[in-house]
C-alpha cells in the first residue's frame, strides 16, 4: 500500500523522492530488527509524511499516548547516559514515575525502567551488525547504549536474545 502511494505521490524526476526511496528502504532493512511497535511507529511517521489517510475509525492520539511517544522519545535522546533513570525521564515531563509509569503499562506493556533497559538492548542488538560500528568492540558497544557492566550487559542480551552479543554479531554478518 505504501508503494503504491509512494508512486502516486511523488515524481522520480524530483529531488526529494530519492530521498523518500532512501528512508523507506532503510525501514525494510532495519524492521527485522525493531520491535512491533517501533515498527508501528516508523510506518505512521512515514505514512504522515506521504499524506496517507488515517484508517476509517482511527482515534487521534490521547494524552496518555502523547506522554508514552514523548517518554520513549526522551530514553531514545539520552539512552547512552549511564544515569539515566525512571525518574529522571518522569521529571522531565513534569509528572510522578508512579504515573508514567502506570502510562506505559497501558499503552505499551511495560514500566519505564523496562522501557529503558529493552531500548539499550534493542540499540546494542542494531549497533553489533551495523557496519558502521564494525571496528568497536562488543565493550564499547555496550558503554555506547549506557551499559557500565560488559558482564552484566552480555549477560542481559543473552536473556533477551537467546545469544551472546559476539555470536549474535557473527551469525548476523556472516549470512
């Protein structure tokens, strides 16, 4: 569907469509590795941006989804800092971590600390087979997402995806 409209809506001849062919071909690459719901999120965003009506019945976004999209926005930009906490992102929207976090239950299944520790694993798990990081250590990777403990991240990966993060890189840039 997005296809189709992408070529309804854009002339190959123009400027900005190798730049639209570009972001949506980077979502195909990238989707195997993104959760169900960031893979949500970048298909609305790309479909915002190519004018695609909303589904019959769609609801417009609510305060309770307003503050989820702003919370994990805010673990995204600071997701390297070591420090960084449940609280400290309940600070910045100005509301109790009981509330955000009673936020994110119910819009995405998860407490805000979960939220933070699945985004560092779900970065680490991009960055290991991106090969732009292919001459950084699996360490520095680790500290890279905000990680302080190597064992303790190897140890968290390995629970979440069922490898070491060596052998997650391996298999991934060897097939």
């Amino acid at each position: 569907y997005l296809e189709q409209r992408t070529a309804e809506r854009f002339d190959p001849d123009e400027p900005g469509a190798m730049l639209v062919r570009t972001v949506l071909l980077g979502l195909l690459e990238t989707a195997p590795f993104l959760e169900q719901d960031q893979r949500a999120a970048a298909l609305t965003v790309i479909a915002q941006a190519l004018g695609v009506p909303k589904p019959p019945g769609a609801a417009f976004l609510d305060e309770v989804s307003w503050r989820a999209r702003t919370a994990l926005a805010c673990i995204d930009s600071e997701l390297a800092d070591p420090s960084l906490t449940a609280s400290r992102v309940a600070q910045v929207q100005g509301i109790s971590r009981r509330r955000l976090d009673e936020i994110l239950l119910k819009t995405a299944g998860t407490s805000l600390s979960a939220q933070i520790w699945s985004r560092r694993l779900q970065q680490a798990a991009t960055d290991l087979v991106d090969p732009r990081y292919a001459s950084r250590t699996v360490t520095q990777i680790a500290f890279g997402v905000g990680f302080e403990d190597a064992a303790h991240f190897t140890r968290a990966f390995k629970r979440r995806y069922h490898c070491t993060p060596r052998e997650w890189r391996n298999r991934t840039t060897h097939n």
